[in-house]
C-alpha cells in the first residue's frame, strides 16, 4: 500500500511519519473542524507494533 501511495520515493519508504497529520479541514494549518485526526506520530510506532502482534496470534477472535 506505501509503494502505491508514495510511489518510487525512496527517502520515505518502510519509515513512519515523523509530523502530526489530519483529514479535512479547510485550511491546512491546524486540525480545527477536520474529519479524522490519527494518533500522533510519536505513537505509531508502538501501534504498528501491537497490530502486528495481533496479526501474527494463532487465536483469532
């Protein structure tokens, strides 16, 4: 999915997000009235972590 969105750009390719980002808003610069705010950059790493460890459980729920 990296690849398709990013496309052939090497400097960011298998590395997180290093910036608070959002969906929506009307002017880019803060997250007033957006319509998604993901968690913050500093815990990415530590999400992904836990959604692998949940992907790699031989109990599914």
């Amino acid at each position: 999915m990296q690849a398709a969105i990013l496309g052939n750009v090497p400097a960011l390719t298998g590395r997180y997000r290093a910036e608070q980002v959002w969906i929506g808003g009307r002017y880019g610069f803060h997250p007033h009235g957006v319509e998604f705010v993901p968690p913050h950059h500093d815990r990415v790493p530590a999400a992904m972590d836990d959604l692998l460890r949940f992907v790699a459980r031989d109990a599914q729920p």
